[in-house]
C-alpha cells in the first residue's frame, strides 16, 4: 500500500490535490442500514473549512461534498461509499514562485526527492486541504458510532502558544473561532493572533481530543493497540509532531502508586491511562493530545534552496493559517472517529460471543 | 488482522504468553542474502533481558534465540524466517493470586472484558516478555539497515522520573546498568532506584532513539507517513503514553521563524523537524521520544475488583521493574528499526527508477 | 476490508452502482513518471462498453473516464490517482418489477441476506457494470508494463458455447464482434447468436489471456503465488466459475514425463506449466483460461421466491447481453495486468539487488 | 507482505522449508473459548503425512504438532497461537545431485532467479512439506466451524488420470489409500499406480472439497469474493493448475436456462452455482474442484541446466509421490476452512446486526 488508506475494517482511502479537479474518498467497510445525507458530514466539513474565521486562511470554497454510491433510499447499503467534493477556489497562480524552489519546513524538497517530481501548486497532495476527505469520512464514522453505541467526540484547542486552556468547558468550543474551551481567555488569544498576523509570523498549538461511552475491549494486543492505533491517525495530520494517551509525557515524573487508576464496584476512580489499558479500551473516557507545529508558510524571507541546488531566498505567499493549529480540531475528531469505528468493527469479528463474569464499570 | 503483526513490506508476526512454552515470530519479507545467525540478535536480546541489573526485575532467562528456517548456509534465502525462544525461568506459582482479581493499571481487567478469559500468569500475552520477539526481529532490521544503507539507530534513557539527561555522550550508553547518556548524573540514578525500591514505588521514564544516515524520502504521503508509522509503533510498546517527533511537544509554544529548519547547499541548518518533513524522511537525523509510564506492579497496596466484580485489595508481588522504562531502549531502537525498513522496502517498490535533479543535503 | 480493493503494492480500490450517480477508483501506487491521459484508458473502455455491438447489451453510454488527481503535467506524480465515471443512462424503470423478488442465478437473494436490504436497480453494486473501473485501472497497468517492460497482454475469446477456436490468430481478435481469434468461425458464431436471441436464452463462454515478456521471479512463494493472485483476479470478475493456468484441467490426465517443461540453454522445450513455476513467473507466456456462465436475465420465465419467502415466477426484462463472457475479454486483460504489476512492484521491494549467475532463458 | 499470510480476519502465516530445523505457523484472529489441543491438528496431520500409503512418498515423519501459546487451560485465549513441528527425518544427502542444476516443472529454476540463491534441499521452502502447517493451521478453523455453526467440510480425489469417480459415498472416502468415494474403482486406481511406478512416471489428479451447512452471505462483493478466495487458497496449493467452482468449465456450453438455479419456499432447485452467487455464499452446499499436475520429480532422465546456464540433464532420485493429488485431499479441505472461518469473522464484522425479511433457504 502507498499509504493512501488508513484502517482495516472501516478503511478509509483518499486521494485528491490542493489545486486539482477534486479531492475524494472511498468508505470501504461501513455498515449497512446507517441513515446517511451530505447534511450528516456538512457541518463537519464547515467547521474545517477554510475562511469561516478571520483567523484561519483567506480561501473561500464551499467544500460540499457529494455522495456517488453506497447509499440508497438514504441508508447504507454496506457496499462502498464514494465521496467527492470539487475544488472551486484554485488560484494556482498564487504557488508559481515556488515551482523551482523548496519552502523550509515544507513537504516540498522531500517529495521532490521521493518522487522525483512535485505538484507545486498549494503543496499538492502534502497540502492541508486532503484532509477535508478525512473530516467527511469521519463524520460518517462519528454518526454510526454515535447513533449505535452512543459514544461522543469532542476535541478542543487546548493550548495556542503560550496560552493554556484553564477550564474545559465543552459548551464554549463552538462559541468562539478558536474550539477554545476557556472562555476566560478568548480575548487574549484574539489579541494574540492580531499581533502574531503583525509580526508575519506563526503559532503552534495543541489540541486535544476525548471519546465517551467507549464499549469496553476494542484494540488489539501488541501492535494494533488501540493507543498506537490511535497514535498513527493523530500523527498522520498535517504539521502533527506529538501525540499523548491520557497523562502523556508527565507520566515520565509519576510514581506508579500514583499513576495506576485503582477501581471499585463503583467504578474507576481516575483516568491517568486516558482510556487505554495494555492497548484496550478500558470503558473510562478515551483522552489524546496533539501537538501542531506552527505552520512553516510565513512571509518572513528564509534561507533555502533552488530545485537544482543552488542557494536561494523564499517568501512564502499565498493564503496560510497563522495556526494550523486550530482548524485541526474537526481533523482530529475525525481522526479518533475513524479508529475506534475501525476496532469496533475488528473486535466484533473476533469476539462478538465473549461473555465476561465481570461487570462493566463506569468512572465513580 | 488481530494485531499480531507489523509492516507491509517487512512483517514482523509474533507469538508468545509470559508463562507460555515459548515465544517466537515470523520475519516476512526480509531480502534474501543477509548474512545471519543467531549471534547477531542476541546483543540486543541480552541488553533487553531481564536480570541484567539489580535495577530490572530478578527473573533470570538466557533467552536464548534460535533460526528455525529462512537461512541456509548462512544467509537469508528471501523466504520467512522462524525464531523461537523457550520460557525457561517461569514460576507461575508467583501470579495463582492475581487469578481471581485485576491489577489496577495493568490489562487484566481490559483482556478479561474483551475475551471473556485471560491467561493471568504472568500477564501472559500482555507481558512485556513479548517484547523480546520484537528485540530479534529488530536486530535483523537494524543490521540489514546498516550493512546495506549504513544506518546507525541508537536508544537512550533521556529521562528518568526527575532526573534529566543535560548531555548526550552516546559512548556512555552502554557504560552503566541505565542507558543513559549523562555519565554526570549516574549516580544520582543509582541513589534515586534505591530510595523508590524501599518506598516499594516504581517511576516513569523518557526514551529517546535516534538514526542516522536515513535515506531520503522513505514514508508514504497522508496515513501512513514515516512519523505516524514511527508513533504507531513506539506506541505499541507496552508502558508508552506518549511519543514526540524532533521537537514535539515544545513546538506548541515555537513559531514558525523558528521551528522551520532552514536549507542551503552546505545543508540543513537545524533539526527541530526531527528527520521528518510531510511525513518523508529529509535525511537530517530521525529523532524520536517516548514516555513510559512507572510500573503498576508495585507492592504498595492498592484497592481493585475481584473478576465477578467485587471489591478486594491488590499487592502485585513477583519480580518487577521500578523503572520499566529503562528495559525498553533496546526495544525503541528495534522498533523504530523495523519501521525504517519496511519503508525503505516500500519505496524500493514504487519509486525505484527516480531522479531528481536535487541533490540529497546532509546536516551543516 | 470490505473487498473493494485489490492488489497491495499497486492498489485499485473501486466504488459505484450500476444505477448510481456515478463510478469511480482510487489506484494507489502507482510509480511517478508515467505519461497518462483520459485517452490511455478509454481504448479499452470502448472495447468494454456496452452497445458496441449488436450481440451485446442495448445500453449505451459513452463511459467516459476523468483523472480528478495523481497526474500532473501530463504525468503521474506517485500520488492516488482518482478516477470518474459519470452514469449518463439510467433508465431504472426497467428494474422495478425485481425489486420484490430474487432473480434466478443473481447476486439479489445473497445481497439481501447478507445486507438486509439491497440496491436492485440493475443489481446495483453487483452488476459488472462495476468492472468499467477496473478496465480503466487495469489500462494504467497495462501501459507501465508495456513502456517500462515490453509486457504485452491480449486476451480473447476461446469458446462460446459448443464453437471453440481452433487456431489462435492474435491479429483477427479486434477484426470481429466476439475479439475471437478464429476467423473461419466469426460467421458460426453469428448465426449461434442470432438463433440464441430468438430462444431468449444465454450460453456460457470461456475466455483466455496471454502475457508475453513477464519478467522472471514475479509471485511471492506459499500464499501469494502468482498463479493464485491470478487466480483470484479472474474468479474475481462476474460470472466466472472457473480459472485455468496453463494446461488447466487437462493436467489431471497428463503424465509427468508429458507436463514437465524441459528446459536448455535455447529456452524451455513447451509451455505447459502457463508460465508459472512454484507460484512464480518463469519468463514463460502466462496463459490462463477462464470459464463464464450464461448470463440469468433471460427473459424465460423461473420459478422464484419474493422478499419475503414466498412463491413467485420472474421474467427479467431490460438489456442483457446474452454472452456476457464476449466483454470479459478486457476484464481480463485488465485484471492480470493489475496482478502482474502488483507483483512487479512487490518483487521490487525484496528482490531489487538480487544477482543470479543464471541466465534468463526464453521459449524455445 | 512476501506471501506467507492467509486471510484477514483469520490470519495463518507460516515458515519452514523440507530439510530445515522445523515447520511452523502462527494463527492470529481464532476467536476465544474454542476448546484445542495437540489432537484435533493430528488426525488431519496424520491424513496428509507422507508414508501412510505405499502410493505416497517413503519419507516416514511422526508430524507431531505443538501448541506453543495461546491456549490456556484447555481453551484458545483470543491472542496468537504458535503452532510448531519439527522436522526428523531429513536425509538431505538424497538432493546434493540437484543441487547445481534445475529440476524441469520445478520451482527450482524460478527461486534461483528471484533470489538469486535457494535452498535447494528437498525443494525448501518450495516443497509440499510446508503444506503440512496449512493442514494443521486447517484443522483449527474446521473445528470452530464445526462446533459453532455445524459446517462440515469433506474432500476426496474425484480423478486420478483416466479413472474418474463415478458416484460419490462419502463413507468410502476413508476406507481406501486414495480418498477415492467410488469403491468399485478403488482396484483399478491401485493397478494402475502399480504400473506408473515401475514406468517411473507419475500422473495428474482432480481433488473436490465441499462444505454444507455453511451460514448465508460470506464472501464480499468486487474483488473479496468467497469464490475468488477459494479460488486464491486453492491456487497456491503445489502443483495446482486449475480451480472450478460449481459446474466450473462445464458452464462454457451451458444455457442460462439450464445453469440458473431456481429457488422456491421449499430451497434451491439445484446447485450449478456450487454454492456462491454474486461473491457471497447463498446456503447451498459449497463446491469446488482442483486439478494438480503430475510430479516433475520423476527418476525419467529430462533436458535442463545447470546454475551456470549450461546444458545437462537431470534424473530425480529422492523419495516422491508419484501422484501429489491424493495428498492433497486434506490440504483442499484446510485451504477451504481457513477461507471459510476467515470471512465468516470478516462478515461479523460488518454485518452482525442485519435483519433480513427473507427466510433462509435450504436445497429442496
């Protein structure tokens, strides 16, 4: 595979470019019988798109999306969804100072030496814009696993910079342009992003991700675990450099009398493991974090190279996020949606007659 | 597929319980022609093995590798290759009283609810003795990647609990019982495990590894990018909470001006991107970091369930690691070994006939 | 996965009903640097498409093919290439009267017990109308195997009914309606049809391929032995019951001394084994053979059930071809040319610096 | 993946060659709670070990099968099961002669040429001996077929050169060396292998397996067939040149009016579609027929190479069955199995909830 797939049960598979006819997916593995429109994965792609904030990128284009099989009479048929969704707002005269020339940071030379070509326009496939498929495709996800097992997702920016989410408050997220859970702190980060758009410069960012009502059991011992799983979707995101299950990197300072969330007949009675035990949901909510690096499409000159080696200077223009960061929140949603639907399905096959003497806890 | 198995190109299947017969793997895919015998996997077995130290757990097994097909005269043949591994040291007397109860922490809860039954020996498939099917198939990888490519893949403990590594002097590595880098700080390492082994406390830890000499342009663009497939295999180390690329997490707060790593034709200027630039390796150094969580078998007391539910307390006896984190850079460097191989096998495979105009640039 | 994909290293994965608003694929893998356009594919499109004749179906529609992504500047960049058919003529009335009821030899009574429910205008998911993009993925193949290898794949038809062909002239295969190769039975042919048409009945086909200039060493050893992914591939397509490689069913009557090719420096002596040794290529043609049944929509009446279970008579109407194996001929093709570049790139990955001191022998 | 996988779901990888250390496999996806042990792999093992007829090869191997993981306490555990046999009688000075020059009709030749190097020791990995895992890996999923669902599966030889099978009783299969189901003829195929033997040549075979009871809708449309991958799985078996499901190349001169199986209340009128309609089983016996060629390993002398690319001739000495198609009874019936057990889990996956309104039809 060239990578262009992501799951086993519930594959999802892509292709599309910045500035090309269009971008789509394939949905192969969704079950039959789910009520399914392009309403149910509209607002998801909304909320990704480009231009709906005056901080994210200028670029206006509708992204509606369009479903070419799969579904009749409005229901899932069980055979392969196509989704399409036609690129409108081009302007590729826009990338055409950076046909000969790599932007530091970018996908630009490491394609070139993979491929030994590039579609230069707007980054091509390495752009942003693919993962519009990517929010399509999980909202379909998101439906079935909302409507058959009740589960939810909901991500947030937790942090922009300095600027650190203090209270997560899941009512605010949509209320402001930044899913910033903190009401407290939505003007400073408006200021913030006002001067940062000053200094021609960007912001990374983090964002977190959690899942409620999780059944029990999904994810597969070893090397399929539902975190390394998780793990692989959430790294595979544009400008991603980090990921953490529950805790993450402070467990490195945790004793384990600490750490170990204990258990009652109540339930348990904390939630350090995020979800995830020996890579098994462990019915406590599912928590992962992201760290977006900022993006590297700044108008500040940089020092790099010509496609034939020679010394150059790039300014990047064009229309680009001062934070990526904060339009990755439906990705990221998406991104979870697509993977615990995948292991819903996989632990199905193997274990849908298990019967356990225990009963399922809850959080106290 | 259940998980056993990693790669596409370069397959690693393994099998194997804590209290099992044996443990053992299948290697898929490994090019025919490498010289290979078992002495070349049992370096890293033995820097993996327990007992080793008086800071990892006493259980003491030779673990002793054996080829069972895949090399004839000397060298692999392109066919499968066959390891095994008897359990000789087993000692399941040590786990009878876990049968009946789940240890905070661990996956006993998360097997018994997803299989309806679990193998309570040991943590049977759970274990991290697992993990040394994952150190052979590694060593296979890393020494192709070597004598073919001239790839150097190196671990360490960057961290343990409190105790930073403020230098990096890869000659100390594998001069203390710690892999650390920090000869400066050994000691305090050594003051510190014994202090948290009265408390009858175990500690997190940081693991960070390292390749050089990575070819350019091995990964695959969208989902199964070098970084993701990176993260999803650390990830599936046992104990691992969180896994960074290059900067991590500290980009949150970097800028764009900042983070991008500027290019000329001397090289790259700096590494923040950690040898990763839209999911394809660049050439600079492939740098990697992982948390590991501080064991939950510890022998402080703490409250659980029984198997039908019931309260009961939990005091985890047997042989332990205070610090499983530091057992488990000789399996981040295996890991990350059999990802690099399995993309440069996949590129090979699509994209062989390249040429770029560019040249490849090292590191200024 | 849900079956919608075939191939690993050069993945085509396909979507679309035959009533639907449109068809497409994603060909994932396809190497960089290969000229395409919409006109490389709609050759073998044309020569599938019903209406070119008037021994096949009445249906016409242009099938015209759109490359959406993975191709810029005339070439394929590496990355997915996205390809669309629209559906132009419909006419779903004809279907309504089996919308209650299972037709005969169908996939309508399976769909419905294995979805619970059913896409049944003109079969929807099951009609072969479904293999327009596999021609068109396969015509991708077909042209990197041709300009990178000098691989030549032609198929025809070698029996319809009781009319076998007798001598094999590859340039009469486009010169008739039936791509058969036997001119002196073109005209018996003919007037089997025409009386066939006249009793509403439909007769079974066998069709054959052949691949010359296979490089050697192509098909992985035990479970994806090249034989066995052709194999796959044609039992694959609709309405085939059976797949011969080589001398096929007429081995089961051979001796070993009479199946054996012999091989000398000159080459092999004979060609029995269809170019296939343990599962992998030996530089001999390929040759399979593979066995298509009538076609059920006949307009005779059958005896058959309703949705519900009960007793019912059915009388397909609509437009039928009453040979479906005359359009498998570019099925064909197309199918082993996917396996065979899948193989190639696979055998890529491995094998890429392997150095035998044998040399390649051709036929004799 | 290099080919030594089977199946998605059900997963069974294996290695080892004729004249190394030991066979072995691992299954990954057996669901837990089936009851294993050592015994259920054995009868099948037993069935297909060489040196239980004189027909057969003289090598005399006890084929004794270890569990080495995966079972606890009597029962499979859900994780990987590692299957192990070691190989005892050896004698690998009988293929020293071969060892520069290839067999014709032998794999030999085109492992050479992929790899560049080869076992060449009984065939390696290319030798039925490896078929002996798939037997055993077999016997598992016929066991959770048969306890679970009822399934049973039965192979027999249907054709050993001119002597074809003329009724079918089941209760003869194993009362004769040959799995022959037609006793009257049973004297006759021993005369005739009487004579084959002192011409030193061998002959071709016809092995049919089928299954009944096997549930309604496995198998998933497009690509995924269950006839496609019967079809896959019968391939790969040695010395296999043609696969038949149902009426197979009997449909070639079949009228739609004949093939089309009729359905009514009271089931299915007959069975030309061997079981499959559309890619998906319809509840219908399931049928498959395949044709092996004659062994090349002959004590004949025949024209071929040396490694150097020069003229010689070959005379195979060794012990070898001079027909490999009674042996491969109980392999069809492994291969089917597997297939079987690996999309009914697959189908789990997606379909678990499905609802139809139709009953369920028997054959009448």
């Amino acid at each position: 595979m060239s990578g262009n797939s992501i799951g086993q049960n519930f594959v999802v598979t892509t292709f599309g470019e910045s500035h090309g006819v269009a971008l789509g997916c394939i949905i192969d593995g969704c079950p039959p019988g789910l009520e399914l429109t392009e309403a149910d994965m509209q607002h998801d792609l909304d909320r990704r798109r480009p231009g709906t904030s005056r901080h994210t990128t200028a670029r206006r284009e509708p992204d509606e999306v369009q479903i070419l099989s799969g579904v009749f009479e409005g229901k899932t048929t069980g055979t392969s969804i196509g989704l399409l969704i036609h690129n409108t707002d081009q302007r590729s005269q826009d990338y055409s100072n950076i046909k000969d020339q790599f932007r530091p940071g970018h996908a630009d030379y490491t394609y070139q030496q993979k491929y030994g070509t590039r579609d230069y326009r707007g980054g091509g496939r390495s752009s942003a814009r693919e993962t519009a498929m990517r929010v399509a495709a999980g909202a379909v996800a998101k439906k079935y696993l909302k409507s058959h097992f009740g589960v939810e997702i909901r991500g947030y920016l937790s942090q922009l910079g300095p600027i650190v989410a203090e209270t997560i408050d899941f009512d605010q997220i949509e209320q402001n342009d930044f899913f910033f859970p903190d009401a407290s702190k939505v003007e400073q980060l408006d200021s913030y992003m006002r001067e940062l758009r000053k200094e021609h410069d960007s912001i990374g960012a983090k964002v977190s991700v959690v899942a409620t009502n999780v059944p029990v059991g999904l994810g597969e011992p070893v090397f399929d675990r539902l975190d390394a799983d998780i793990a692989h979707a959430l790294m595979g995101i544009n400008a991603v450099k980090g990921v953490e299950i529950g805790d993450g990197f402070a467990v490195v300072n945790q004793k384990g009398s600490e750490h170990r969330d204990l258990m009652s007949p109540a339930g348990f009675a904390s939630n350090h493991a995020g979800g995830v035990l020996g890579g098994i949901s462990s019915g406590q909510p599912i928590l992962a974090h992201m760290a977006l690096k900022p993006t590297s499409s700044i108008s500040i000159p940089g020092e790099t190279i010509t496609v034939q080696g020679d010394s150059t200077e790039v300014v990047t223009k064009g229309r680009h996020d001062p934070c990526v960061g904060i339009r990755a929140v439906p990705i990221a949603e998406a991104m979870l949606a697509i993977v615990l639907l995948d292991h819903l399905l996989r632990n199905r096959a193997q274990n849908f007659d298990v019967n356990s003497p225990t009963p399922v806890l809850g959080m106290r």
